[in-house]
C-alpha cells in the first residue's frame, strides 16, 4: 500500500526582523572575535519600528562598535532610504547594555570537572561545556547536501528572491522583508511531487506608477512566479506540476513589513536555521553565542556527525542527540537514531561514532577551528550563517559540512563486521 503524506518547511530572509537580530548579533561576534578569539561572547539582539537594542554578556580584551556594527549590518540588509519601509539603518535609534559573563560560569568553561577534581589531564578536557543542554544533529539522503528538500526549498527561494532584489532594476519594488514555504507530498517516505508553494514579500506601496492594489498583486505574483520560482526550480529534478498550488502574498497587501510590522528577536527561528521541523531541535539558539557555548558547537558537531554517517552509505537518515552539563567536558550522552535506515543497529553505529568524533567542547572548537574562523575569512563567518540556515550552504565552506570522516567510518565498520 502507498503511504502518502504532506509535510512542510518555511523560511524566512534576511530583512526578516528575527533575521535582522540574528545577523546583527553573529556580526558582534564576528567583529570580537576576529580581535580576541579567546572572548565569551551572548549577544542578544531585540527591534522595533526605529530601535534596536543589543544586549547581553561579554567578556574581552578588545573594542568593538557595537552601534556601527548594527547600523552596517541592517545598511547591508537594504533597510535604507526609499526601501526602509518605516525603519532605516540611518535614523533608528541604537541602544546598547552589555555585562560581563557571570564567573561562575567562565569558571566552568575555564576549566571543566575533569580537570578541577584530577580526574584528567587530557588537554581536550580543559574546557568545560558553556552550559547544559541537550543538542540535536541530523542528515538524509533527500538533497545533493544531504538535507531535507522542504527545507532546502524554502531556503532556496528566499537566497533567489534576495538575489532579484538587490541586481534586477525591473523588480526593484521588493523590499527586504519576506518568507517562503514549501509543502512536499510523500509516498513510502520519499518526496514525490510538489504540492503547495508560498511566498510573501514586502513591497513598495505603488509600482511602476499603479497603485491598484490587485494590479500590484498581479505584477507581483507573476515576478514571484518566473525570476524566483521557476528559477529554482529549474536546478531539482522535482517541479512543480499542474496540480501545484501558488501561494503570492495571500493576505492581499504587504507594504508594513520589517522591524516597523513586527518585533524582532535573537534566537526565534530556531527550526528555520536547522531542519525546518523535519528533526528534532534542543531549544538553544545559535547567534550571538561564542562556540564555548554547546548550544551552537555542539549542534554543529552533531551534524557533522550525522552527514557523514550519510555520506558513508551507514544509513540514508541520522539524527544524533548529544547532551552537556555544563562545567563538563565529556557529553553526558551521545544518541544515534537512523529511523530503521542504517546498515547496522543502532548501538553499533553509536559505538563507531563515538570511537570516531570527539564531542567534547574543546575538541569541537579546535577541529573546526570555531574562534579563528571569523579573521580566516575577513572579519566575518557567523553573520553569514545567520540567515539562510546554518547547514547545507555549498555557498559557504563550513568545517562542520566538511565530508572528512566518511573513509574512517567506513573502515570502522568493516572492523565491527569481522570483529562479529
């Protein structure tokens, strides 16, 4: 019997007002790190119509502007001028409040358990993890990089539709703030057609002079339709098909949009930034968090983890869970889950990826070189991350997206199976 089902993902762009706090945040820690890779850095990031406050705790050795770093960043966006659409780069107010990390907690990190009882002398044991949790990787077979279709989609639209606006003159109505989401149909498990396609963008209220709203409704969703739409679709083998339905700003008008139509808050797209809801997620943001936070280092790891667990043929979907105390450096648990598609149990792939990868933060830092990363590539790495979603990104060389541990667990596995 046939299984079908209907399952969706959404993204967002990088005017998005929970996006604008996002990337003004990682540009924090960017602009920090790049001068004092040794800093503790939580920057949180709130807007509204004309402010922005940047909050949080950091502790460094160096200076950053803090109020020009978020006024580039949301210039950058393309809040400006005609296209500000109520909040500027310019003329917004910008509102800093910044402490330093609790000691209690860099005590922790400083040096972890292991090390302050005796229990080691393993230099990968000296730093204790930023904070307990629990953490959530995870790859499939569904895309080229190894992510969910839905997902990589709607990430797809909003890259494509970001790319029209700022170089094509003939759309250049569209302002920074939208969203698209992508339903798939599934039989037995795959993903069969496309079902349903859905983008709402901020625009400019009058468009080559017409200021009918059906009109630009019109205009709109026939743009939508050819320079963004069939443009991405023209790289997957899965189309659209007759049967597919388009979604164009269906609420009718959407001229308020941005910081002005909605607040704006670090760490509020938290499945956008992952897997669009097809794995599990363990609550904890990434942006504006240092990697001593294994809230953000250790998902990576986890995900670097289950990518290549794929890309080695032991399963064609993983999902790995790590968990932390913090002031620890070794997980509390390491969780291996291929939903019944791995080549061996379960067990036996957590006894091969525990024998493979090192989950313990310092170990995560210095194989993915996490605080050299943002003056390796000129001052900026985690604000790029910060929209668009943090894995799967051909456009960008991320270590945790690295393919470096398929030839090992091959191997490895081919010595449990004679080891059995």
């Amino acid at each position: 019997m046939s299984n079908k089902y209907l399952f969706t993902s959404e993204s967002v762009s990088e005017g998005h007002p929970d996006k604008i706090c996002d990337q003004i945040s990682d540009a924090v820690l960017d602009a920090i790190l790049t001068q004092d890779p040794n800093s503790r850095i939580a920057c949180e990031t709130f807007c509204t119509t004309g402010l922005v406050v940047v909050g949080g705790e950091i502790t460094t050795e160096c200076y950053a502007p803090v109020n020009e770093i978020a006024r580039n960043k949301i210039r950058e966006i393309g809040y400006t001028g005609k296209s500000s659409g109520g909040f500027d780069a310019d003329t917004c107010a910008v509102m800093v409040t910044l402490d330093q990390q609790s000691p209690d907690i860099s005590a922790g990190v400083t040096k972890a358990k292991e090390q302050r009882e005796g229990e080691s002398s393993d230099l990968a044991d000296s730093y204790g993890a930023g904070d307990q949790g629990l953490m959530f990787g995870f790859a499939c077979n569904e895309t080229t990089e190894f992510m969910p279709l839905a997902i990589t989609l709607s990430h797809q639209l909003m890259k494509q539709l970001a790319d029209v606006r700022r170089n094509d003159a003939s759309i250049n109505y569209l302002r920074p703030d939208s969203k698209a989401q992508v339903t798939l149909e599934y039989e037995n498990g795959k993903p069969s057609r496309i079902d349903t396609v859905l983008i709402s963008t901020q625009h400019d209220p009058v468009i080559n002079g017409i200021v009918d709203n059906d009109k630009i409704q019109e205009i709109i969703a026939k743009d939508l339709k050819a320079k963004v739409v069939d443009a991405v679709f023209a790289n997957y083998e899965l189309k659209p098909d007759a049967k597919t339905k388009f979604f164009f700003n269906p609420s009718g008008r959407f001229v308020t949009g941005g910081p002005q139509g909605d607040a704006g808050l670090t760490g509020r797209k938290i499945i956008v930034d992952t897997y669009g809801g097809y794995a599990r997620h363990g609550g904890g943001a990434f942006s504006g968090k240092d990697p001593t936070k294994v809230d953000r280092s250790a998902a990576y790891a986890a995900r670097h983890a289950a990518k290549n667990i794929v890309a080695a043929g032991l399963a064609t979907k993983c999902e790995i869970q790590l968990s932390y105390a913090i002031g620890v450096a070794r997980p509390t648990s390491v969780f291996v889950d291929t939903f019944g598609t791995g080549l061996v149990d379960d067990y036996k792939i957590t006894e091969i990826v525990n024998k493979v990868f090192d989950f313990r933060p310092y170990s995560i830092i210095q194989n993915f070189k996490l605080r050299e990363m943002p003056k390796l590539n000129g001052g900026r790495f985690y604000q790029d991350v910060a929209a668009y979603g943090h894995f799967g990104r051909p456009d960008l060389k991320l270590p945790w997206e690295a393919l470096d541990k398929v030839s090992e667990l091959k191997s490895s596995l081919e010595a449990l199976k004679l080891a059995a």
